[in-house]
C-alpha cells in the first residue's frame, strides 16, 4: 500500500529539471495520487518547460495536465533558496514531503565551485525546513561515491565519519577553498556530497532524514518510457565519449589496464525513483543505497564485451577520428581517476532487498525485462546519437570551410 501513502500528499521537489527529477517528476503527477507538487526552478517556468520538452516530449503533457505542478521561482545557492517571503510561506504551511534531488554532478570542477550546489545548498535548504509546519518526510539524494575514499570491500548503508569535526571542515573549506581530504575522492563533488551527508545527519532537525545514494545512473527501463536519460546526464556515456576522441587513452587502452573482475555499478534512472519514493512511503530515515545489485550487478570485463558485441562496426574508429568535444575533463585527467578509483566495492542495497518482490510503481519487480535486449537497445541508441552529434559537426564546419570534402 506504499502508493496509497501519497494521497493527498504535498512535494517539494528541487532539481526537478534533472535527469533523475525529471523522473521523479513524472512519477509523483502521473503515478502516484499526491495533491500537489512545488517544483523549484531557476531562471524562468519556460526554461523548465523547455528541459522537460528535450527530456520527455511525449510525457510533458501528461505531467502538466495533473494540475498538480505549481512552479516557484528561486536558486539552490541563494538564502532561502532565492525564494520570495510568499513562497516561503506557501511551503511553509503545506508541504509534508520534501524531496531534494539538486545537484551538479561535473567531475571537472574544484572544490570551490562545487561546493555552493553540492553542499552549501544543502545546508540551506535544511535549515529552512525546520520552520515547515506540515513536514512528516525528507528525502536527501547522495551518491555512493560520497564512500570513495573506502577501500575495497563491502560498503554498508551508514555514514562513515571521516573528519574529526564535520563542522570545522566546513569552516575551513568555506574560507580557504581547500581540504586536505580531496584527494581521498574520486572528485571533489564526491567529498562535498559526503560532508554534507555528514552535516545533516548531525544537524539537530525537527524532521526525519533520509539519504538516498545512487551509484551511477544508467537510462530508463520504463519510466517516464524506455531509454529516457538525457545523453550527458548518463555518466557511463559521457565517459565512454571522453575516452574515444582520445587515441591514447581509448576503451581499448583502458580495457587493458582495468581489472576486468571489478563490478561495474550501474543502476536504471527509474529504479533509483522507485527506491527513492518507496522509502519515502515507508518512512525510512538514515541511509538507503540504490545501486547495481538491485538490477543487473556486471563486471567491467562483461560490460566493455556487451559494448564491444552491440556497437555498430567501425563505430568506435569513426568517433574517434572525427573528435566530440565533452568538455574540460580531459581524457588523461578521466583514465587516471578511473583507474584509482574503480576500486572492488561491493555496495550493500539490504534496506531495499524487499522491493524486488514488489510490482507496481514503487516496485522493483521487473517481470519479463530482459537486461541484454534492453543494453543493446541503449547501446544501438547511444551510437545513433554519436553518429548525429558527427554528423552536425561536419555540417557546422562545412558552412565555416565550404571546400571541404
């Protein structure tokens, strides 16, 4: 009866323009019988509208037509999330689920610049809940990665302590811009999202906390259809177009420096969102991992055969050769990180064990999906989409050099 628990429930969800929000968004108006969902977007309604149309153009309407969408215009990093006095008040006294899925996931950025969104935020947004009067759930998205700094072995749904003092970290990170821990991380995002985990579960709040950590999010199995991910919200995508561009340091080169043994943890977008709601439902506090093991747990070995079985031939040296620019994350500064970091966690999902019985929207019970139908699928549609992204570069730059051939 977890679906029942949403009626007549009010959201406040933040990142909902994301890959995962979007996801969440449509869950919660089309699924799920909730009365009203804010939403917190920045810039204008029309940029909203806009990210929603490119992510799920066919479900837009859907979604919209609940009636049950009401947009607040703000910003993450502002006091009071940049919110007017008059929102505030709205959230204020109608709000019971507070669902925060903001974030910025660039592995390129220091630490300075990723803390205000992936920590700083955070903060904020916790002590203004503290005045919501209706509050009865708040759900906290993380990541696994905020464990990085963990050896090999299992890695279980806690918080594990790191610093002497959370809060002087804080302080220091705040005025120097810098942490002797850095390094310990895949990425300075990851320490930011672990200080924070740190920091609000060591806050003294009047409301339970749930944290939530994905491992890395793969495309839809079904919701809001199947394949839904925008291109560069998918890491394992974004990854696999950083290291082609680059002839030394491409799949091959990587296949042969990786333990091919180590788990590949991925996990569908829309099984993170069932996880996620599911929880909220059963008002589970502390920590809740969503990750490979409540899918298809693949070694890397099994996941570069599958690419390998699955791209169409001659994809790889096509890319490769014409050049797709990803970014400032170089191809070096990527295979270094991966291969310190593609460590062999096996990351515990035991809180979550009990959803893969359960069908429904909230239920991780997949009946007849078959896991390498669907990864051929994404991989057929990951090189259509390389292809497409070739094929309007040569144009651009044909109309620059119109002799070339």
């Amino acid at each position: 009866m977890e679906v029942e628990w949403f009626r007549g429930q009010v959201v406040f969800l933040t990142g909902a323009t994301g890959n995962l929000g979007g996801c969440l968004v449509y869950k919660l108006a089309t699924q799920l019988p909730t009365a009203k969902i804010f939403v917190l977007v920045r810039g204008s309604v029309q940029k909203a509208l806009e990210a929603w149309e490119q992510s799920m153009p066919e479900q837009v309407e859907d979604v919209i037509s609940t009636g049950k969408i009401q947009f607040l215009l703000g910003d993450m990093i502002q006091p009071n999330l940049g919110l007017s006095s008059a929102n505030v008040s709205r959230l204020c006294n109608e709000v019971t689920v507070v669902i925060n899925a903001a974030g910025d996931i660039a592995l390129s950025r220091s630490l300075a610049e990723t803390m205000p969104i992936n920590c700083i935020a955070h903060l904020t947004l916790a002590g203004l809940l503290d005045s919501f009067t209706q509050l009865k759930r708040f759900l906290h998205i993380s990541t696994t990665y905020a464990t990085s700094f963990l050896p090999d072995g299992v890695v279980k749904e806690q918080i594990y302590p790191l610093y002497e003092d959370p809060v002087e970290e804080f302080r220091k990170i705040l005025v120097t811009g810098e942490s002797s821990y850095t390094k310990k991380f895949a990425a300075p995002y990851a320490l930011a999202k672990h200080l924070a985990e740190c920091l609000l579960s060591n806050g003294d709040h009047k409301f339970p906390i749930l944290i939530v950590r994905p491992c890395l999010i793969s495309p839809a199995i079904e919701d809001p259809y199947p394949l839904y991910g925008s291109d560069g919200a998918i890491p394992a995508h974004s990854f696999i177009q950083i290291l082609l561009k680059d002839s030394e340091y491409g799949p091959l080169q990587l296949e042969k420096e990786l333990p091919s043994q180590v788990t590949s943890n991925e996990i569908p977008v829309d099984l993170v969102a069932r996880v996620c709601l599911a929880h909220v439902a059963q008002g589970t506090t502390g920590v809740v991992h969503a990750s490979a093991d409540l899918y298809m747990a693949r070694t890397i070995g099994e996941l570069l055969e599958l690419m390998h079985r699955y791209a169409p031939p001659g994809s790889e040296d096509r890319i490769r050769k014409a050049g797709i620019d990803q970014g400032d994350l170089t191809a070096p500064d990527f295979f270094n990180m991966i291969q310190q970091f593609a460590r062999n966690w096996k990351i515990e999902c035991a809180r979550s064990a009990h959803l893969k019985k359960l069908p429904g929207p909230l239920g991780l019970d997949l009946a007849d999906h078959d896991p390498e139908d669907f990864f051929r699928r994404r991989t057929e549609l990951l090189a259509k989409v390389l292809f497409e992204k070739l094929d309007n570069a040569t144009q651009a730059a044909s109309k620059f050099h119109p002799n070339m051939s």
